[in-house]
C-alpha cells in the first residue's frame, strides 16, 4: 500500500516533466499585420480554437503547443463598414519540425 502511495506522485511528476518539454513553439505571421490568431489542435479532445494572440508590424504570434498537428488561422477586424476578413484554414504537422513558421494571408473573395 505504501508503495502505491509513493510511486504514484512521482509518476505524475515525471510525466508532468516530460510533457513540459514536448511543447513545440510556433510562430506565426500575417500578411498584413493586424489580425487575431486562432489555434487548435486535432481530433475530438482540441477541437475548440483558442486565440493566441494579435499580430503587430513585424512582430509574430509565438506560441507553444502540446499537439502533433495544429489548425490555424487568421482573422481580420471588419472596417469601414466591410466585414472581417479571414484567412484559410491551416494545417500544420508538427512531427519532427524545429520551429515552424506559419505565414496566413487574407482570403480571396
């Protein structure tokens, strides 16, 4: 019973450890500057996309990611009247890739 007890917690810390470091960094870029970023991963338990940030003149989203595969895209606020634009859904695999950079362009209507 004891060593259920112990082992467990330091299961759970070790795995803890090695998932930490499976995060991958993106980077992503639009083209203009100016839009939301959204992401999510792929399958059932990553299906809701989660805004990661706001693109500025040359300065990217970064984000890390648990997932070996990601949806992204881009969207636009609306001006003038228009609506928003929004670029293309992407879909990136991540498997065995150092640092992918994602650049997303507005859709052509």
């Amino acid at each position: 019973m004891k060593t259920t007890t112990i082992t467990f917690p330091l299961f759970a810390c070790a795995a803890a450890l090695l998932l930490a470091g499976c995060m991958t960094p993106i980077t992503v870029q639009t083209d203009p500057p100016g839009a939301t970023v959204y992401c999510r991963g792929w399958g059932r338990p990553a299906y809701k996309w989660k805004p990661r940030g706001r693109t500025e003149a040359g300065k990217p989203v970064v984000f890390r990611v648990p997932y070996n595969t990601i949806h992204t895209l881009a969207v636009w606020d609306a001006a003038d009247g228009k609506p928003a634009k929004r670029s293309d859904e992407v879909e990136t695999k991540l498997l065995f890739r150092e640092d992918p950079v994602i650049t997303l362009t507005p859709r052509v209507q």
